[in-house]
C-alpha cells in the first residue's frame, strides 16, 4: 500500500500524521525545524505553539469549545495532549506549552507507522500527500505552492504577545482574578486609573514600531491585530478591548478600575506570564518603556518580546474542495492556518480531517465531508464556500454553522442548542470514520 507524505509538522501536520497513521498507513512526516527555522519557532518541536499558550474557551457555548469537544470524540492527538498538559486559564483551555509539545512529538516518532524527516521540503511532492507547513511556509515551497495554484498569495500579518517573568511583577500592585469570577482565579489584572491609562495610552500610540517588509501588504487579521494599532483607533477601542476592565474588581478599591491589563499563565510552572492581546510590532526598546508603565509591571522581566509575522494562506474557495483536497489534483490535501482557517485549534481540526482522507484515499474509500451542523465541517464549508474575492481567515464561530431550523433569540440558549446538535451530528460522523479493526 502507498505512503502518505505530510510536509510540516505543526498542529495540523501533527494531527494529520496521527489520523493517517492510526489508519494503518505509513507516513513520512517531514519537519524543517530545528534545521531549519520559522521566524516564530523556538525550537525543533512538533506542535509549537507560536504565541499564546491558550486554546481559547473551554465552554460548549462557544463555537472552539464545541470544536475541541468534537476533535476529542475523533481521537485528535492535539486534544489529547491539550487535556494532559492544561494549566489554570479560567474558563479556557491553556497549556504548558513545552510538556504539550514534548508529548505530540515523541508520540509521533514512537509510532511504527511514522517515518520522521528533519529537512525542508522545496518541490511538491508526489501524492498522497498533506501540505500543511503553516503561515510561515518556507520561501523555496512558497515559490512552488505559488507556481501550482496560480494564484496570488494574500499576506497580512499576525503578531505575538509579550511574555514576562512572574517574580519581576510587583504583586502588591495587581490583584489575581478571573473576569465574573469565572473558573478558578487564573489571571494576573493589573489596574489603571483614568490618568495612568491615559498617559499609558500617549505612550502607545507613540512608540517606534519595526519598519515593515516590502512583500508584506497591511492586511491585517481583527482576531490578531497589534495593540499599537488598536490604540490609534481610538482609546475606547482599547477600553473595550484588550484593556476592558468590566467583570474585574480591584479588592483594595472595592471597584471595578477605569483599565485593566490582564496576564494569563503560560507555563505549568506558573513562573511565565503574558500579556493578554498585547500582540505587538513595537521596537524591543519602546516595548519595554510602554510595558514598564503598566502598573505592577515596572520592573518586569520581559522573556519574549512581542513580534509581528508574515502569514501566507491560499484561496481555498477556488483551489480546495471541503474534503481539504486540491481541486485539480485529488492526490494532494492542504491543512492548517494556510487554507484559511485560523487558530490553533482550527489548525489541528483541519489536519484532522485532510489525515482521514488522505488515508481513505489510499484505501479506495471515498473521502467524507463532516456537516455543517458541527463546528469541524462549518469551517469546511467556510473556506471552500466563500467569496473568493473577499476570502478572510476565519476563526470558528457559530456565524458558520448551518443555520437552527427555528430562531433562538436567547444567546446562551441558541449557543447550546447549536452545541447539542452539533456533539449528535459528530456522532454520526464518528461512526463513518471510525477505524474498522
Ligand atoms: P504551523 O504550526 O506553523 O506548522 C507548520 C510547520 O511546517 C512548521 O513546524 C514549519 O517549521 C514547517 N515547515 C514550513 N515550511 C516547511 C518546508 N518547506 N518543509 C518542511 N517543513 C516546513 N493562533 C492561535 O490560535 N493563537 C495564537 O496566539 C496565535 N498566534 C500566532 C502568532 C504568530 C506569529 C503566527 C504566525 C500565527 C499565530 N497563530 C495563532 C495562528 C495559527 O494558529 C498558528 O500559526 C498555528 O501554528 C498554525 O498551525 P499550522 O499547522 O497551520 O502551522
């Protein structure tokens, strides 16, 4: 029987192996780093979590709830590691991200149905195979992706948020709680008065940023936009945002503060701690002058700065079919952030399923297409359906579930409901992918 060749071992490449592999296919996985690097990556290990540690809600009424959920019935590795390795996060899903990482790479290279390559990939190769080298995809298969779609490459940018050390934060400053009281306190609130806030403010929209490359369009992603540029939108765009203070009291005040910056863990050891929506373009100078104003924050110890990043997708509506394969080519599959999904989670989900098919393909089965009724298949349809005029990267939402036969004003009941429908559907689907022994 043919070998499958995944190219890229990041959420989605890991996932994809795994389904692939739990089919009784072989794979060759290839994997550049740590020969050679993204400008994000850190180090050689599959599954590397670029910026944020979380894996956002953890609650079936939101839509990346309810798409963890669905990925844990399909036995994804991703989830599996996830659940292993969470840390404290209040109502989200948030991990160590080194023992989460170690776990889906030696899982993958213990397996005897995996063949592991460290070494870029720079010609397509033959099929079946998974492209899933993510947003940062190395320049030389950049080239030759570009060649085989004959489409433009769209760029925009992603940024990263400032991670700091928890010993250099001034605790006596900060309080330690969740928004609502959500969950277990989890995170670290640093409160501003009106006056800090707006000095803190005429700061921001000051600082230097780095200068940007010239094959990089401004494009940028709402889900992941610089909070330098959210700032020069106005100041209650960061009041009611990133810095939104609502559902927070400052027990030494008894009040809710006129800001807030909240940091959220980010290793088990609770020793690292980020800035949540500070992903940031800043120059490492002015970042950390801006940063040292925030109070609680004036000696922080800064151990990643904030970064920005090219992000390269394709035009999955006119190139992919929702079975993740290339429409003129069904040997191939596309997976993870570069068909347009966007997010962790959404990443491995996608890989999920291009793993599935391209094993049944290889079985002579024909490839499956989860419904639009579960989150997994919304964004399926999501990104083969859309305009391809107007294509944007989407997180999951339950914007793109397929609409409830009767309308649901109540938000937190039409979210359940939506939920409810969507844990039956993967019920069905299972059964239809299931591994037959
Ligand atoms: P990746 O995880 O990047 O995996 C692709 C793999 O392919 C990499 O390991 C890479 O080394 C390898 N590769 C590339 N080219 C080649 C080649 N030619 N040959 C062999 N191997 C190759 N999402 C979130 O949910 N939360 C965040 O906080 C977040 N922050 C982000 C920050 C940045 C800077 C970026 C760029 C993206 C961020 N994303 C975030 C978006 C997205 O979820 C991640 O990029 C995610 O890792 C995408 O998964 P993937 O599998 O598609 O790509």
């Amino acid at each position: 029987m043919k070998h499958v060749t995944v190219v890229g071992a990041g959420l989605a490449g890991s996932e994809a192996a795994w389904q692939i592999a739990g089919r009784g296919i072989k794979v060759k996985l290839y994997e550049m780093r740590p020969v050679k690097m993204t400008p994000a990556h850190r180090g050689g290990q599959f599954a590397e979590l670029v910026c944020s540690n979380s894996l956002r809600s953890a609650a079936l009424t939101n839509a990346v709830g309810v798409l963890k959920e669905e990925m844990r019935r399909l036995d994804s590795i991703v989830m599996k590691a996830a659940d292993r390795h969470a840390v404290p996060a209040g109502g989200a899903l948030a991990v160590d991200r080194e023992s989460f990482s170690e776990e889906i790479t030696q899982t993958l290279s213990r397996h005897p149905n995996i063949e592991i390559y460290h070494e870029e990939i720079t010609e397509l190769p033959e099929g079946p195979a998974v492209i899933a080298t993510g947003p940062l995809t190395s320049k030389a298969l950049s080239e030759k992706l570009r060649a085989l779609t004959g489409e433009e490459y769209l760029y925009f940018y992603d940024a990263a948020a400032p991670i700091v050390e928890k010993d250099s934060i001034d605790m006596e400053k900060v309080f330690v709680q969740s928004r609502y009281d959500k969950g277990e306190a989890a995170y670290i609130n640093c409160p501003m008065t009106e006056e800090e806030f707006d000095r803190f403010y005429e700061a921001l929209i000051q600082a230097e940023t780095a200068p940007l490359k010239d094959f990089e369009k401004e494009i940028f992603f709402e889900g992941c936009m610089p909070v330098e540029v959210l700032a020069k939108r106005g100041k209650k765009t960061l009041l009611f945002g990133p810095m939104k203070p609502v559902g927070l009291t400052d027990p030494r005040t008894g009040k809710q503060p006129f800001a807030v910056v909240q940091l959220r863990q980010d290793n088990s050891a609770g020793t690292l701690y980020n800035i949540v929506g500070f992903q940031t373009h800043l120059k490492w100078g002015p970042q950390k002058e801006v940063i040292r104003m925030i109070p609680g924050l004036e000696n922080a110890e800064i151990v990643r700065y904030g970064v920005m990043h090219r992000n390269t997708f394709i035009n999955s509506p006119k190139l992919l079919l929702p079975t993740y394969q290339f429409r003129k080519n069904d040997q191939l599959f596309f997976a993870g952030q570069m068909t347009g999904v966007e997010g962790y989670v959404e990443s491995a989900a996608s890989g999920l399923i291009a793993g599935i098919n391209a094993a049944r393909l290889v079985k002579g089965e024909e490839p499956v297409v989860p419904p639009q009724t579960t989150a997994i298949g919304s964004l399926a349809h999501y990104i083969t359906h859309t305009d391809p005029k107007h294509f944007q990267p989407m997180n999951a939402n339950f914007g793109l579930f397929e609409a409830l036969p009767k309308r649901i004003r109540n938000k937190k009941e039409r979210a359940e409901k939506y939920a409810e429908r969507a844990l039956d559907s993967i019920e069905e689907f299972r059964k239809q992918v299931t591994v037959s022994s």
